[in-house]
C-alpha cells in the first residue's frame, strides 16, 4: 500500500548542527523507491532549505509553516502576507528600534543591525545546543540561517 510520509526537519531529518545522517537520506530513499510519497514539512521558507536536503530526494515539501505547499516542483499553494499588512509591520518594528528578518522563499531579508543583534542571541543558542566554546565565539547570524541577506529593500517583497 502507497503511503505519504511528511518528515520535519529540524531535530528530525537534520540535527540542531544541520547535519543530515547518512541513516536518513537512505531510509528517504528507500521509502520513495518502495513507491511511497516523501514530503519535508517544515517551518522553514523554501529559501532555508539548503541543497543537501533537496538532494536527498523528495516529492515536495510543506513549508513556512504551512504558507507554502510544493509537489513534484510545482507550487500547489503559496500564501503571501499583502504588502501593505508587510509595510505596517517593517515601519512598526522600525519605529520601535526592533531588528528583524523577513523571511520568503527567496531569503531571509534582515533588517540594517539585525546582525549585531542577532549575534549574542545565536551565539547564546548555540552554547545551549553544546557547541564548542571555539564554534561559538566566532558564531554570526548567517551560520544558522540559512539564506540570509542583510540590506535588502523591504518595500514590495515576496
């Protein structure tokens, strides 16, 4: 009996390090060539999705924490915030001195002194995780968010 499997990713098909076992590529695999439907479903925007996971081989994925559905790389489904909901929100948080990042499945877009602010917060959650103290010391937003930019035009994304 043809199955579909949804399979998350943080914590479940990578580590908190990002790193994908061998042992979950092939029981991926293995699954898709008994005729089974395999899914990553995540809260990850396409744009974290780094190509060593892709290259495993799955039928699609549900992403953004479900704003996104993808099958056999066509898009079923794709929720977008409307610009001007996004307008209110960038000049809210600027008005308030807030850093962020907006996130699409083109990339992270992080505000102008999101990376300094970021920094000891990352850093912080990597030494929770046990990285060692060497990883963490030099430890930047960009190496635990995949597809990050820093200053982008907020106006009109997608």
């Amino acid at each position: 009996m043809r199955k579909i499997i949804f399979l998350d990713v943080d914590g479940t098909l990578v580590n908190y390090d990002n790193i994908l076992p061998e042992s979950a590529k092939k029981a991926v695999q293995e699954a898709r060539k008994m005729g089974h439907l395999v899914y990553v479903c995540t809260g990850r925007s396409k744009a974290e999705m780094p190509a060593f996971i892709w290259d495993v081989g799955f039928d699609g994925m549900i992403g953004g924490n479900g704003s996104y559905v993808e099958h056999d790389n066509q898009v079923i489904m794709h929720q977008l915030i409307p610009l001007d909901v996004e307008k209110r929100v960038v000049d809210w948080l600027h008005e308030r001195g807030l850093e962020f990042y907006l996130e699409s499945n083109n990339g992270l877009f992080a505000s102008k002194n999101f990376k300094e602010a970021a920094r000891p917060v990352i850093r912080l959650y990597a030494k929770g995780k046990g990285a060692p103290e060497e990883v963490i010391e030099t430890m930047e937003a960009e190496d635990a968010l995949h597809g990050l930019f820093y200053g982008g035009n907020f106006t009109g994304m997608t």
